[in-house]
C-alpha cells in the first residue's frame, strides 16, 4: 500500500499488532455531513489511539505525493477541504483498507490513479459536453480511432 512502511504498522520490536488488534471503531476517522432525520450532527474526528492518528496522517500525507488512488483521492479532497482535511480522509480511507486486509488475508488492489475518471467516465462527458453548449458550441462526440503500436 503506498505510503506505508514496515514501522507505520506495528514494525516495531515493541509494538506489534499496534493497529490491528481491535477494529477500526476504536480509531479516529472522518465524520463528514452528519445527517439524522435532517438534524446536523457534529463533524468533528472522534478522539481515538494519538499514535495511531499520527501514523495514519503521516502515511496519508506520504501516499499525497503518489500517483495511486489515494494519492488522486487527496489531492482532490484537498483543492476543495484542505490539505489537513484530506489527510485525514486518506488516513481513514488507509485505516479502512488495512482492516480489511487483515480481517480478509488478501492483498490489496491497486485501483489506480485514474480510477476516478473511469468509474464516472459517462457523467464527464456528458457536464462537459453541457458546459461547451452553453458557450455557444455544437458538440459531437466521436471515440478515438484504436492506435496499435507495431
């Protein structure tokens, strides 16, 4: 997982298993638009383990500067939030992906750097085209002709 090194989960002599020994409800994560039966609820992070939030933050921080899914995931949350905020996302998102690893045994999949393009590929296309009507163009989309490299 990028980002992470050996001491950032429990590589350490002493402190083995340091983040997967309980579940991820005893760690801090984000709480984002809290909404119940139209009451807004606090969004503030819930206070967990101190060292666990620091690794996490510093691995997120560490995974920013990749071209991974998580790396696009903060550097999108952070044009918008911030970068604190965002770490604290890809921490999370971080935390939740090693849970589980650990639960499953799997390994994890690299979704990549472009996934948030390719999942919603239709509804870009589609604003874009909309934003280019409303400058006054015609647009007519046509799929690139198949390049093979010989």
């Amino acid at each position: 997982m990028p980002g992470n090194s050996h001491a950032a989960f429990g590589g350490g002599p002493g402190e083995k298993g340091c983040l997967c020994s309980t579940s991820p409800a005893a760690y801090p994560t984000v709480q984002v638009n809290m909404r119940t039966g139209g009451k807004q609820q606090s969004g503030r992070t819930r206070q967990g383990n101190r060292w666990a939030k620091a690794v996490l933050i510093q691995a997120a921080h560490a995974a920013g500067r990749t071209r991974t899914y998580l790396g696009e995931q903060y550097r999108r949350i952070s044009a918008r939030r911030g970068s604190k905020k965002a770490a604290m996302a890809v921490g999370h998102s971080i935390l939740v992906i090693f849970y589980h690893m650990v639960k499953t045994g799997e390994p994890y999949h690299e979704k990549g750097a472009d996934y948030f393009i390719t999942v919603n590929k239709q509804q870009i296309q589609q604003r874009l085209v909309r934003q280019l009507e409303r400058l006054g163009n015609t647009v007519i989309l046509q799929p690139q002709a198949e390049t093979t490299l010989a």
